[in-house]
C-alpha cells in the first residue's frame, strides 16, 4: 500500500550526527527503535499510534517520547516511516476532534513546529487515549513553562572539542588589530553594570572616557550605546553598533551622545560619520512616541542619516508564516511565483542584504558607519553581521562564522530565547520572530553567488538552524551574555560548536577557495535571491533528498580519484625506479587531499 | 544581387567631431576602419563618428567608430577598443561589436531633438535625420549607436541600409547563400570557408539511411526499418527522404495511407525504449472518413513491433500544450521584463511578471507532458504516438526531452546533436519561419527551439552531472539560430533547402559537381564559429559517462555504459504495479477520512486529498531511489524547484552581473581537478606501457577551458575575469533607451510597440 518513505534525510540533521558522535565516544547507548539516544536522554512514554502523513494516508505505527525528542516509527507497512522530531522545535500541541467526534482519525493530537512542518497523530477514541501523551508532549516539549530545564541541561554529551573556546574576545579584537591608538577595550560591562544585555568587553573610541560612555548610556536605548564590531585594517573605518538615541517627541538632545558619535567619526578622519537607521523611516518616526527615535540633522552636523527600511519582527514573523502556508504541506502549484512574491519574504531578504551592501561599501571607502535600529538587536546584528561577512574573508571560514555569530548575534545580545521561545508554552508570544532564519538565509543566498568565496556549505547553515530549535546545545539558549552567565551556560551546557567542531568534514565546503583581501558584494536583486528549497521545502516526500549538492558530490568524488591515482602513481614509482620514474620525482605527496594543494603536482615537468 | 544596392557614403569627414567635452572627447588617430569581411560578404553602407553607447545610465560613455552595414551583418568599428577583454571567446564569423542581420529583432531611429521616433522596415522611407539608432536583437541585447557627430545623411542612409537588408525578401538573400556559394566559384581552395558538413563530424545528420540503420541497432529497434519511399520527396514535401516505419507495413501500403494525413505525413518513428516500446510522432489524419480505419492500421503496426505486442499509447499534444502563439507571446513578455523594464523599477514586482510572462509554466507544462509520456513507455510498457495537428512544431520538444530522459546516450554531445537532427532538422521544424528569418510574418515567429533548450537546461540544472555539455553549449546553440549561415536552421524541411540551394545553384551558375546541394555547414560543425580553444567550453567537467573511470590494480579502466538490452521478462516485473494500484485500500481511508478534513482548520485544508495517480506514484518512487545518471532521468516539477535560466536571458544585464561568482567559479574548479586528473591517467597509461600516447600529457588537446597556469596560488582564485555572464559580457550589449534626454514614456511607448509585432508598422511618432 501506499505508504510515505519519509527520506533519511529529513530528520538525519539532528539523528545522524548523534549516532555518528556515539560511536566515537563509544557510548554506551540504548536503543530507540533505530535511533540512539543520546547521552542524558530518557524515554518517558511509548505509544501506539497513527501519524497522518500529509503526503499520503495515514500510517499506522508506535511513538516514542523521550525527555529530548519525539520518534515514530512505523509497524504497518516495510517502507520505513519514520519522524525524529526534536520537541524543542514544537511551538504548539493541540488536541483535536473530541471524544465523540467521527469518521475515522479524528481524535488526535496535532502539533505545530517551528522548522515548516506540522504533524498530526490519531488516537483511539476509547477511554481517553491520548491524555497521557497529549500532556507528556505538553511537558517535556514546553520544560520552562512546568519548572523544568531545557535539554541541555540534561545532556550528558562529550565531544572531542570544546565549542565553547571558539571565541574569546579579546583574541578577536586583537585579530582586527585592536586596541590601537584609536580604539581602546573597556572592562566598564564586566559586571553588566553599564548595559545588562552587553557582552562585558567592549571596544570604545580611545578618546571616549568611562565618564563618557556611562552620560551617552543614558541617551540611548536599554543603554545600548555604540560600540565597535568591526575595524578596517588598512583604512581605519570602523562598523559600530548601538540602538536607537532616546529623542523622544520634544526632540530631546545629548551633548554627550553627539560628542561621542563625533569622536567615532574623527577617529580615522572621517568626514561625515554615516548612520544606518536600519527602520523604515515612518517607524523611526513613531518609535518617538515611545521615548525612541533617531538622530536629527541638527543634532549631529557632522553626521549622515540614511534609513534602510527593514520592516520589524512582526512584519518579518507574518512573512516566514505566509511562506509557509505555500510550501507546507504542498507547493503552491498554480501561480507558484506571484504566491512567493506576496509572501515578501525575498524582499525583506533583498532589504537586510542590501542594507548590508551599504554598509560594506561605506566601510570599505573609507568611512566609518554607526548601525542601529530600535534596540539593536534585531536588524542591526543582522545588518552588522553580513556586512562583516562581506568585508572580512576570515568570517567566511568555518571557524570565523563561528566566531561572527558568537560575537554578534550571541555576545550583543540578540534575544534568542524570546526570539525562539525555547521551552516556552506561550506559541503567540509577540516577541517570536524569525529574525535569525532571515540572516542565515541571507548567507545562504551568498554562498549561492559565490560557491567558493565560504569554508562551510548549505549543510552547516542546516544543521545550526536545527539545533537553533532543538535545546540539545546551550550556544543560542538565553537572551544575552548576563543570563547565560548566571544559569552557568558553559559549564552545564554543551556548544553547538563542540558537535561541529569535532566532525568538521561534513560541513567543508570542497570548493572553497581563501581570497584574503576581497570584498563580497552579493547582487541583492529579485533576479538573483532564490528561495532556500532545501531548507524551507526539505519535510516533502516528493522532492529527492540529497545530502549535499550535486556538483559538490561529484567534485568531492573526483577528488577521491585523483587521491587514488596519486597513490597509484607513487605505488608505481616505488616498486619501478627505473628512468621513467625521473620524469615523476616532484609528485611524490600521494596524499595531498586538500583541494588547495593539488596545484603543487600540476607544476611537475613532464 | 547585392551589389546594384550598393551605395557609396556621399558624405565623409575626416576631421574630429567638435569637442564638447574635452574629458570624453574622443581620439581619433587617422587610421582605416575597415569591417573584416566574409567570403561572399559586401558592405552596404558606412558612418563614420559613431558613438556605441557602452553604459545602461547614460550614453557620455562610449566607443567612437565607423559603422557599417553589410550583407550579413552590422559592424562596428571602434578607433580605440575597450580594454582588453581576453575572456571573451572570440566569434569566428562575428567579431565583438557586430551584430547578424538575422539577430535584429527591430531596427529603431530616434530624433531626440525633434522628439520624433520610428521604427524602420524594409524599404522605407526616413523623414527626420536620426541621431540615434537601437537595434533590439533576437538574443536580448539592445544596442544603441549615437550619431551626434556623424554627417546626417549618411546617418540616415546606414539606418535604412540596416532596416532594409535585416528584412530580406527571399530565403535566397540569407547570407548563408553567398557564403556557401563563394565555395564553388573557381576557388581553388579545397575547404572555402572550411565547410566540412557530415565529413568529419561526429554527429549523424540522419540525412541518409545508414545513420536510421545505426540508430534502429542501436535502440535494438529490430521491427523498425528505414523507409525509402520519400527519396526526392515525392510522397511529402515535409518529411525527409529516410525515416523509419514499422516492418509490418510495406511501401505500397504507406504510399497508400499517406494522402490521409496532414501534408502527407506518414507517423515517424523516433526511438525505442530498452523494453522495446516505441515513440512515434504522427500528424493529424486530414481525411475523416479514414481516420478510424488508417489509424487502426497504424497502431495495429506498431503494436506487432513490440516485442510484448503492448498497446499503443495516443498523446494529443495539440491539447495539452500551448500554442505556438502562446509561446512568442511568452518570450516578448519575458524579454520585457528581463531587459526592456528598467531594472529597479522592475525588482518589486520581478516573480508576479515573470509569472504572468507564463514562461516558466509553459517549460513546466512541456516538462511535465514529458514525463508523462516517459512514464508510459517505462512504467507502462506500450509505446507512445505523439499526435500534433502538423507533427512540426510541439512534436519536436516533447520527442526529444522523452529521450534526454530515458536515454543517456541523448545526454552525451554527439547524441545531443544527433537528437536535434532527428526529431527538428530532418523532421521538418519550420526553422525559417520560427525563426521568422525574413520578417515576413509574424504569426509564425515562436520560440520553439529556445524554449526546449530552456527545458533541456532545467534537467542539467538538476543533474549537471548528466549531460557531456555545460550550459554555455546550450547558450551558444541558441544563438547560432541568428547565425544564418548553417543549414540547421536555415530552411522549414530538408525539401526547402535542397531546393533552394539548387535554385541559387543555377541563378548563379554554380557547378555542383558531386554535390547534389549547396553544402551549407552544420551548426554542429563548431569550428565554424569557434576556436578549439573555446570549444573547449562546452565540455562539462563533471560528466561521468566519460570520466567513469577507477583504478585496478595499477591498470585504470574505463568503464563505457553501455545501453543494456534489459530482459523482457525481468522488466515485466514491474507491470502488475500499475493494476495493484487504485483497488486497495488507501482509496478508502482516504475518503472517510473527508469527514475529518472539513473540520480541520484552514492550514490543514491544503492535505492532499485526492488518491495519487500511478504516474504521480511512479515519479514519487523514482524519487525515493538515488539517481543513477547513466539511467533514467526525472526532473523535479514543482515550481519552486525551476529556475530562470539566468545565462541565457540576463547574461546582458549590467545590474545581474555577479563579478566574480555565479556557478562558473565552481564550474572553473572542477575544471582544474578534472584537467588534473586527466593527465594523472595519461601518466599511469604509460607506466603501464599501454602508453600509446606521446609523452606529452599536456598537449593543446586538453577538454578544460580553464587550466593550471604556472603560477599556482593565483590559479586557484577564480580568475578576475569571471562572472555570472561569462563567457559573456554585458559591457556595451544592453543598453535600455536611456531616461535621459528623452522622455521616459515615450520610450516605454516605443518599448510597447516592439512587444506588439503586428503594429511593427509605419507610424512615426
């Protein structure tokens, strides 16, 4: 009969690094079903159950239920369907059909996710079956909401690396060559005492004293004041970050916050400091009211103020849930393209990229920018973040990636716990916004027009954007630095980082190719954004699952053969050191597998 | 014929124009601009001081030169060329800034000081002295010359040479005639031009029996043979002189059967399937009262040729598919918004125009029949009849991309090239009409051609791996249509071309000798156009049926796929799957499952709720299996998972253009790995003495465009050059009527009439 071969792939992000890393710590591991659990990780309840395929008819089979995740497996059929759901992904459950219900399957629980798919079970209606389960799923899918902890927490998982060293700030800043004589650290945060949602060092203008920084704080939003993110090494200019200036309707001003962007702007002798407002205007307008605002042409005369008309969580939320319903569970086959484009969510992509843009080339020529929106911590880690990416080579390697998201987006303190809502029950929180979704698809969408410019492929941004849901790592849990230092992230959580880190292969990408000093600039236009199918339309059965793409396969195939034939060579060589074996002596690193070296034996005279 | 055309410039200055702007002023060192001409090529008219506008912005920028208008084509003469562009491949027939007559779409003059505008025709008269000229071309580009500084009737004079001669009165004034035709008057050059059509090549022409006979074995098509009946055309004027028909049916019973159908069309067979099903392409049986009874005989024929005696299968592409109008009506939509609409006034609504040009959805739809019509022959065993109302025009798509799916000898380049012949050359697609060549009308103008190769791109985007060319093979192949020196897409059957070229044969006293036609080159014959070098473009490094390759025991094998001839009875396994769907039980959960979707809320409403068809399940199970490139090959048809082919159609687009990137920056790794690992094989070859080879393994001969160069971390980095539109460049090919000067509306007016061809009319505005 029918049935619906839920490919491999589909869960294998989350399921095939976890049994991949049991085995090499040689864990001892119980079974579930085919899939090992995880160190720490505890069954709560088995089910018999029928999971309503989408894609097909319903399927009958047994559920699992663990302090981790939810896995289905089923017993009515000998094509394998299978789900392996982290319940950190689960925004909602909901019971549907009642006891009296009818037809068939129509009394079952039904769960929304967070990653594009929903799923639906059916129970047997008799003596309330699906109590139990319905309130088990409700518990462990939403830990905070009943006093308890995330997964991570409960994690037992070791790994070869330590994720959690991959960035130490200061080593970054001196990577970028500071302090300097214009820039100097501050360890005024160290205590959290200047900004609560700041990471504790900060770099600050040299000419700036604590006295200042504190007066600016003030005058801007959540004390969020501009700091430094980024340093152009040859030309001085700098990418600062901040929020918004507390204007206010009677048009407040600050002394002090004018002298300190004037110093930013002095530092390499900028002539007009230019400032990002990543808001539409009409929204920097209306932040007003609530005490926000922006910079005014009077205020700051040596400054530039450009908007950049990003739209807000809400709009960004709204987006991501109308791409949805036209991709989930079936592509909207008739007029496919004009139903994506009422989506918006290209254009928001084509917005934050070429604010992005903006950003690099300002930098880039010389000038030094401030980027802000409401709280910056939104739109501005993204605005920062990809123009980094954009400016500096060493954030498209794997490692530096690791290092940007830890700086930008962890370190300053973007909410990813009301962002994401890990653990928490309230699916409707208006504070839920795919603001981190939106960045990584912008990345994906460079790493698109520039397949070698990065270090890591398509697989990587997956694989972090599942674990940005699943609560099995500690990396994006808390709302800031100051929280996760007081639940003791570190020390009771594993990083992201120690999973990828360890098993770096997966995530290389083969045709990457260092260019030190070049400047990315990706065409943010309608012609050339694509939707991410592999991500957003990965859940359909219909649509062949490959584990990386073709051309990287088949390159990666070839340079296994070429490997093969090196060897092969040598092999030769060795055993036949007669006069044909002269024209060979340079080629005699068989095992040069590194794409970057393979050049070396073209240089051989023959 | 040309020559009592021929006019001299009456008006020639050889001072500098005036310098307005002493930073752009152009220097003119006295030196001759003379256009490279072609055999049996002759200028027509020339300007001097003609500025090419360069830059989409504005037209400050610019390359001064003479232009010139021949027989073949417009040519531009630039005093200063642009800095060198050495990735350019460089064309053979046509040098950087020219431009075929048979590439204008539309020639259009401009006054802007009198604010008049016209589009010009053949013959026709020019009121108002132009100070500009925009050549809207066949390929999208948009190419604007400035006559500010040029005498004003000699401006007009090459303008109207230009509207003239790209508007040809007779297939015979296609230069490809003169060309060819220089061949045999008393030259004693052996090879003129070096047209070599079949010798040589690799690629059968299927112009003679043997290449039907090679075809029949090598499809194991045992109850086909080649039919000769229509030797000299004398039972269809449409068909070619060899095809194949089923064994069963003798020549007196075809003679007999082919006054029944359209144009005497008897049904062409065009492959066999491993399970012995046939692909047939038949027209519309034009008498009513024989249809029933000729088309029991026919199908009664192909049945006895299959081995199983299976069913036949009748596919009405009349019905399912767009129209030809439907088609250019498409294109001209596309073109708009690709390269008429400013660009970023364009970005907002890029997806809902691109939907509503239905471009994408016609590629889509013929895709997607194909699969249909693959599924029939795979799954289902019986052969396959594609019925079109001519079998000329739908036929053509639907027949080859069934076989690029099934057969991976298609997917090769000599196999690629064979199927063009097959199922468009020899069976009579209407090129010269298609391709609207002389203008004449447009109601048969339709981008048939370009629209298969954009579904044969749609594969290769989802397998690249599959396919021996790249996608700038398929690009190239496009734009030789505007090329019109090769008998590929010259004529609308292999009938009109004979008898043209005997015509223009006596008109103009040419010997034939042996030749029973002018030998027109083959678009296949790619030297004609391109240097070995640039050839080497075409070659797809991640091809595996060539590379398949592995090492044993110091030997290196090469494995060749060869097309296994499956045993009947295993295949027939897959039968029953087709009966054992649609009674069981799936169908019955599923409608009493209905109650429960009603109450479902909305985001659930979309379930699928109707039961999958056996062709959806055969794609879906397909699908479930990893992809065997050497196999059979399904595209995946959603919409989300279809691109815009960006190469061919924003290639000019200076806003699209990814400096350093786009796919060409893997594609130029995979490249240098590919190029490597075929020197390392030459190296083991000899080790193990079957060195036959030289002891040069890297010769001149290398397939990779891209190679290591001698210093090896520059090698690495895509070199500067590259970019989304490599191998093209959109510097100087797409300039859109500029804002400036004129009004805006006026030129999107103007923009509006070109899209509309019928009103391609007279009036100035």
């Amino acid at each position: 009969m029918a049935s619906a071969p839920i490919a491999p792939y589909n869960s294998s992000p989350l399921g095939i690094s976890s049994s991949q890393n049991a085995s090499r710590e040689s864990l001892k591991m119980e079974p579930l079903a085919d899939v090992a659990v995880l160190p720490g990780e505890e069954r709560v309840i088995d089910k018999e159950i029928i999971y309503i395929c989408p894609f097909n008819s319903a399927v009958k089979g047994k559920v699992s239920i663990t302090n981790y995740r939810l896995y289905f497996k089923n017993t009515d059929s000998e094509t394998p369907v299978t789900l392996n759901v982290p319940l950190g992904v689960i925004s909602r459950v909901e019971k549907m059909g009642g006891a009296s219900s009818r037809g068939e399957n129509s009394y079952g629980l039904e769960i929304t996710c967070k990653d594009m798919r929903n799923l639906r079970f059916a129970l047997k209606q008799e003596g309330h079956s699906r109590r139990d389960i319905f309130e088990i799923l409700f518990k462990y899918a939403f830990p905070l909401s009943h006093g308890m902890q995330l997964f991570a927490f409960l994690s037992q998982e070791k790994y070869e690396e330590n994720g959690w060293n991959v960035y130490e700030p200061l080593e970054e800043y001196r990577r970028q060559g500071l302090p300097n004589s214009e820039w100097r650290v501050t360890f005024i945060n160290k205590n959290y005492e200047l900004c609560d949602t700041y990471p504790t060092i900060l770099v600050v203008p040299y000419k700036a004293t604590d006295e200042d920084l504190r007066r600016v704080a003030t005058f801007r939003s959540r004390c969020r004041i501009p700091v430094l993110s980024w340093f152009h090494k040859e030309n001085h200019a700098v990418i600062t970050r901040c929020s918004q200036p507390l204007v206010g309707m009677s048009g407040k001003r600050n002394k002090d916050d004018e002298r300190y962007l004037d110093i930013i702007r002095d530092a390499n002798g900028t002539i007009k400091l230019t400032i990002y407002d990543a808001r539409p205007n009409v929204n920097a307008v209306a932040n007003k009211a609530t005490g926000g605002g922006y910079e005014g042409d009077d205020a700051y005369q040596n400054a530039e103020l450009v908007f950049l008309d990003i739209h807000n969580i809400h709009v960004m939320r709204e987006s991501l849930k109308k791409l949805k319903d036209i991709v989930y569970p079936n592509v909207e086959e008739s007029h496919w393209l004009s139903s994506l484009e009422s989506t918006h969510w290209l254009e928001h992509i084509k917005l934050v990229l070429s604010g992005a843009i903006q950003v690099a080339d300002k930098v880039s020529s010389g000038n030094s920018v401030v980027v802000h929106c409401s709280d910056g911590w939104d739109r501005t880690a993204q605005l920062t973040s990809l123009s980094m990416l954009m400016l500096d080579s060493y954030y498209r390697t794997l490692g530096g990636f690791q290092v940007l998201l830890e700086k930008e987006w962890i370190g300053f303190g973007h909410k990813f716990a009301s962002r994401i809502g890990h653990g928490d029950k309230n699916h409707a929180d208006q504070d839920r916004s795919p603001i981190f979704l939106q960045f990584i698809d912008c990345v994906w969408q460079m790493t698109k027009q520039f397949p070698t410019a990065f270090e890591f492929n398509e697989r990587l941004l997956v694989v972090i954007l599942d674990h940005l849901y699943s609560c099995r790592f500690g990396t994006f849990l808390y709302n800031c630095e100051s929280a996760r230092e007081s639940n003791n992230v570190r020390v009771k959580t594993v990083s992201l980082w120690s999973l990828i880190n360890s098993d770096t292969s997966l995530y290389i990408n083969p045709f990457y190719t260092p260019e030190s000093s070049r400047v990315l600039y990706p065409v943010a236009s309608m012609r050339h954004l694509e939707l991410w199918v592999t991500y957003y339309i990965r859940w359909n059965p219909r649509i062949q699952h490959q584990q990386q793409s073709p051309v990287e396969q088949r390159y990666k195939e070839l340079l296994a053969l070429r490997d093969q034939y090196l060897k092969k060579l040598e092999e030769l060589q060795l055993s036949d050191s007669t006069p044909s074996s002269t024209h060979l002596t340079n080629s005699s690193a068989p095992n040069a597998a590194t794409p970057n070296q393979h050049i070396t034996h073209l240089q051989t005279p023959f | 014929m040309f020559s009592g055309k021929q006019t001299k410039p009456t008006f020639k200055s050889y001072l500098p124009p005036l310098q307005t702007d002493s930073k752009k002023s152009p220097q003119l060192p006295i030196k001759k601009l003379e256009a490279k001409l072609l055999p049996g090529e002759i200028v027509v008219n020339e300007a001097n001081f003609v500025k090419k506008c360069i830059s989409t912005e504005s037209c400050q920028d610019g390359l001064w030169g003479k232009l010139v208008c021949t027989n073949f084509k417009v040519s531009f003469i630039p005093h200063n060329s642009l800095p060198l562009q050495r990735f350019q491949c460089t064309h053979r027939l046509l040098g950087e800034h020219d431009i075929s007559l048979a590439c204008v779409e539309q020639v259009v003059t401009v006054n802007d000081v009198k604010g008049k505008q016209k589009i010009l025709g053949s013959n026709q008269k020019l009121k108002f002295n132009p100070t500009e000229l925009i050549l809207y071309c066949k390929d999208f580009r948009i190419i604007r010359f400035r006559f500010d500084e040029a005498g004003p009737e000699s401006a007009k004079k090459v303008c109207l040479a230009i509207a003239h001669y790209s508007h040809p009165a007779d297939p015979q004034l296609l230069f490809g005639f003169e060309y060819v035709g220089k061949r045999y008057h008393g030259s004693t050059d052996e090879t003129v031009n070096g047209i070599d059509p079949g010798g040589g090549l690799q690629t059968p022409l299927f112009d003679c029996s043997s290449d039907w006979d090679r075809e029949i074995k090598r499809t194991g098509a045992s109850e086909w043979r080649v039919c000769t009946i229509n030797q000299g055309y004398f039972i269809s004027p449409s068909l070619p002189e060899f095809f194949v028909v089923p064994v069963s049916l003798a020549d007196q019973d075809l003679k007999q059967y082919a006054c029944c159908f359209y144009s005497q069309r008897i049904p062409l067979w065009c492959w066999n399937h491993s399970s012995g099903s046939a692909l047939v392409r038949m027209s519309n049986i034009s008498d009513p009262l024989q249809q029933r009874k000729v088309e029991q005989r026919i199908s009664s024929a192909i049945i006895k040729s299959h081995p199983l005696r299976s069913d036949v299968f009748k596919s009405d592409l009349d019905k399912n598919l767009p129209n030809i109008q439907d088609i250019q009506t498409a294109l001209l939509k596309l073109r708009q918004i690709c390269v008429i609409e400013p660009f970023e006034e364009s970005e907002e609504k890029w997806l809902s125009s691109l939907d509503s040009s239905r471009w994408m959805e016609y590629v889509r739809t013929f895709l997607k029949h194909a699969v249909d019509v693959v599924y029939m022959l795979e799954s289902r065993h019986v052969s396959v009849i594609l019925i079109e109302k001519e079998d000329r025009d739908l036929s053509c798509v639907i027949s080859c991309l069934v076989q690029l799916m099934c057969d991976p000898h298609c997917r090769s380049l000599h196999g690629f090239q064979g199927l063009i012949q097959k199922e468009w050359v020899m069976a009579g697609h209407r090129f010269l009409d298609r391709c609207n060549h002389l203008k004449k009308s447009d109601k048969e103008e339709s981008p048939l051609f370009l629209l298969f190769l954009d579904c044969v791109w749609q594969l290769w985007n989802q397998y690249p791996a599959a396919f021996e060319f790249t996608e700038v093979y398929l690009t190239v192949l496009g734009d030789s249509m505007w090329v019109p020196v090769f008998s590929t897409f010259l004529f609308n059957c292999p009938r009109q071309r004979a008898e043209h070229s005997r015509d223009f044969a006596s008109s103009k006293s040419i010997h034939l000798g042996q030749d029973q036609a002018l030998r027109f080159p083959s678009v296949w014959d790619w030297s004609q156009q391109f240097s070995l070098k640039d050839q080497t473009l075409f070659n797809n490094p991640l091809y595996v049926g060539k590379i398949a390759t592995c090492v044993q025991n110091g030997t290196v094998k090469t494995f060749t796929h060869r097309r296994s001839k499956k045993n009947y009875s295993s295949t027939m396994r897959g039968l029953p799957s087709a009966m054992r769907n649609g009674s069981l039980g799936p169908n019955d959960t599923l409608t009493r499952r209905n109650s429960l979707m009603l109450r479902l809320r909305s985001d659930l409403s979309q379930v699928r709720e109707q039961q999958e068809t056996p062709s959806e399940r055969f794609i879906r199970d397909w699908f479930s299996r990893p992809v065997d490139l050497q196999g059979l090959l399904l595209p995946q048809l959603l919409p989300s998972h279809l691109s815009v082919w960006k190469l061919y159609f924003l290639r000019w687009v200076p806003e699209a253009q990814i400096p350093q990137g786009g796919p060409i920056t893997a594609f130029h790794k995979l490249s240098l790995l590919t190029e490597e690992i075929e020197m390392l094989q030459n190296q083991l070859r000899q080790y193990n003495g079957a060195g036959c080879t030289p002891n040069n393994p890297h010769t001149e001969h290398s397939k990779m465009y891209f190679k290591a160069t001698s210093t090896p971390h520059q090698s690495l980095v895509p070199p500067e050059y590259l970019s989304s539109s490599f191998p093209f460049s959109p510097m100087g090919n797409l300039c859109r009527p500029g804002i400036l000067g004129t009004p805006l509306s006026k030129f999107l007016n103007g923009a509006k009439i070109w899209l509309s061809t019928e009103t391609l009319a007279n009036e100035t505005i």
